[in-house]
C-alpha cells in the first residue's frame, strides 16, 4: 500500500527526541493512521503553528513496530523498543503519545497522568477505560483532518510541560529499510540484480550461512541483552542476519546497523562481503508483520541456484531469542512449516506435554524440513543455530574450502561457458 522500502539512514534510542521540539511518539502495529501523522507534521501550517507555541520543530518518533513503518518508508527515527514505551513519556518531553493496536502497555494511561502527555488510542479495541486518555477513532474517510488534530493537540502541550525534562543523550545511526529487491540491487547493481552474489559467498564460505532474528522483547530478561548477544556471537561467526521487530530495533540501538559494524564484530569472511558491498552484517527487514519478507528473501536464495532446492535445504534458520507475543508463535510455524530451523529463547511452555514436545521439536522436521527448538542462554542459542548452519553446508557439500581456480578462455569453453 506504501511502497516497497529502500535503505535509509536514520537513528535509534530515545535521545532521537528533542527537548525544543514537539515529540509525538507513534506507537502500535498499524502503518495507516501513522503515515498520515508524519506527513501533517510536515506541513507548514503545523510547522508554523509549532514555532507560534515556542518549538523549533515537531520531532516524530516511534516504538515498536508503527516505529519500523515510518523509519523503513521515511526515515522517522524509532525511540525505543517494546520495553520503552513509558520511559519515552518519563522523559517529559512525550508530548503526544499515539496508539493503535497490540503491545500497547496496559500501565501506560496512569504513567501519562503523572506527566503533561496525552495518551491518544486511535483504534476501537484499545481504547482505555481511565479518562486521561483521549479517543480519536481512525477512519480512512477522512485520516488527514485525524492526523492535523492529533498534530495540533501535540503542539497545543508543549506549553504545558513540567520543569524536569530529562532526555538520556543516546542514540546510535541506522541503516534501515532493506527489502527483498533492495537486497538484489545491493548485490548486483541496477542492471545484473541477483542474489547470486548471495549465493556465491555462501558457496565459497565468506558467508557461513543466514539467520533471521526477530520478534519481542522480554521483560523477564535484562533489555536487549539476548537479541545483542545472539546476534554479536552470529556476525563473529560469518552469519549474515536479516532482522525484523523489536530485534531490528534493539539492534539499531546497539549500533549494529551499519556497514561500518562490520570491521568491529563480524569475522573476517562477512567483514569482506559487507565492506566490499557496502551492507551492514544486520539487515533491517522492517516490522514484526514484515517477517514473510524474510521468507522471500530466503526463496530468492533458492531461486539463484547453488544451495539446493528448497528452503529446507539452506545453511539458515529462525530465531526469537526474546519472544513473549502469542503472535510469535504463529510466525515460528509459519517458519518451521516453510522448512526453517526455528530457535525460540526464553522458555517454551511445553515441558508439561512432551509428546507435543517431541512432535515439534523433532517429528515436524520429517513432515516439513523445518522443527521447533528452544535455548534460553544467548551463546548457545547462537551455537545451536550454527551448528545447523554448518549440518546444512555438509549436506551441500559446501562445507570444505576450496582453493579459487583462475580460469582462462580454453577452460570455459571446455565447460560449455562461452
Ligand atoms: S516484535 Fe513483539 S514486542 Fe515488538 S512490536 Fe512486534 S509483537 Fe510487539
């Protein structure tokens, strides 16, 4: 509906938000009322209404994976991740916090009441019961004149923020808005596209293989600390990690979206790929919804040759080292039925059912190519992932180096390569 995405820069954390600005936070799932909000920000109407109040500016900023829509189409820097959303409004320089749906904190009405915020919901099943929050139902029919309302209700507080606005000076540059296409683009170029050249790093193993990590934060875990882990101990070890979710989120807060990453964490096979390329090791995907972008991405893989002819057949696999959404559930089987070597972190609540158990992490892998797996501890979350990386290669047959043969006119000719 929006476009497809190109890679961007951009930046990441709550430090995105400025205290001489207007800072309306965008928070939820759904893209449409919030691209409506980003381009009445920019009007001048607004912009001129902004500075009549005292501000230099409106300053947009998002959480969760509304704030991956509008980073990967417009650059709109995310201030945090799933774990963030009350410390974007104690700041007290939240101005406007605006929801949609899922992952909405329940507690996040009364942290408003105690700062100048105003908590807006903006779909009918997450309105909230406490009469600080205000109400304005989304219609398509007329979105503009919501999102002008909702701009101009920001501004409108600005003037009424408290004395203590405390904004944590830290942020990180991203690189963010990969896409199937884009990835074929970076590759090859304009006019040779492909995601052969993909290929021919695995083949020749500067890249072991693929690991697409994504999904929530948990707060039974320190913040970020097993997406950060899993996906240093990844990158070290030449996999390449396409991203989505609060993972892609918590890695541009930890600064591993950029291509200059890769010197710094990567082993020296990725390094090479990502700095003759000019790729970050993490690609950033777009949302938690995006992940079938992942799958795509994946079937390309397949469809340039070389790696066997299915996705069961890739050095790649799944992980959500934090998951705590049922919705991530449905997107792991969604993997592990599409062939894909799933690894959850946390805990699986399955341990009272071990046939189920067994079904899933061993019996699936016969019906579909792909099984169900859980690993708590980052490291050998990691590990596990690689080892099936490397189990893949060997079925392959790409699992041993080879020396790089120059070969001349007579050579190729003999192999029919005019
Ligand atoms: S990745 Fe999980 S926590 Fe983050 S926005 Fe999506 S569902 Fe919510």
């Amino acid at each position: 509906m929006f476009g497809t995405p190109t890679p961007l820069q951009s930046e990441a954390n709550l430090g995105i938000m400025k205290e001489d600005h207007v800072n309306i936070i965008l928070h939820g799932h759904e893209p449409v009322l919030s691209e409506m909000i980003v381009a009445a920000s920019q009007t001048k109407d607004m912009l001129d209404y902004a500075k009549e109040k005292g501000a230099n500016g409106i300053q947009l900023g998002g959480i969760c994976c509304t704030a991956n829509e509008i980073l990967q189409r417009h650059g709109v820097p995310p201030a945090g991740t799933f774990l963030q959303q009350e410390l974007a409004i104690i700041t007290g320089a939240c101005d406007a916090m605006v929801v949609d749906v899922q992952c909405v904190f329940q507690a996040l009405a009364n942290v408003a009441k105690c700062f100048h915020t105003k908590l807006i919901t903006t779909h009918p099943i997450a309105k909230m019961e406490q009469d600080n929050v205000i109400h304005i139902e989304f219609d398509e029919h007329h979105a503009m004149e919501d999102a002008v309302k909702i701009v101009r209700m920001a501004i409108d507080n600005f003037t009424k923020r408290g004395a203590d606005v405390v904004i944590p000076p830290y942020k990180e540059t991203q690189i963010a808005g990969f896409s199937v296409e884009s990835i074929k683009y970076h590759l090859g170029g304009t006019f040779r596209g492909t995601y052969y050249t993909l290929n021919d790093n695995i083949i020749n193993g500067r890249i072991r293989g693929l690991a697409g990590v994504v999904g929530c934060n948990n707060a039974r875990t320190k913040h970020n600390e097993e997406h950060i882990m899993l996906v240093k101990e990844l990158i070290k070890n030449d996999v390449l990690v396409l991203s989505t979710g609060c993972s892609a989120l918590a890695c541009g807060t930890h600064g591993l979206l950029t291509p200059e990453t890769a010197a710094v964490y990567c082993g020296p096979g990725l390094a090479e790929v990502c700095e003759t390329v000019g790729i970050p090791p993490v690609l950033h995907l777009g949302s938690c919804v995006d992940n079938s972008r992942i799958l795509l991405a994946a079937t390309e893989v397949v469809k340039a040759g070389g790696l066997g002819n299915d996705l069961r057949d890739l050095p790649a696999a799944g992980s959500a080292p934090e998951w705590m959404s049922e919705k991530a559930i449905a997107i792991g089987q969604y993997f592990v039925a599409s062939g894909v070597y799933v690894v959850f972190g946390y805990h699986m609540p399955l341990d009272g059912a071990p046939v189920f158990k067994n079904h899933l992490y061993n019996e699936l892998e016969g019906i579909y190519g792909g099984k169900w797996d859980c690993e708590p501890d980052p490291i050998k979350h990691a590990h596990k992932i690689i080892a099936h990386i490397d189990k893949k290669r060997k079925e392959l047959g790409i699992d041993k180096a080879r020396e790089r043969v120059l070969m001349d006119m007579a050579d190729r000719q003999a192999l029919g390569m005019e």
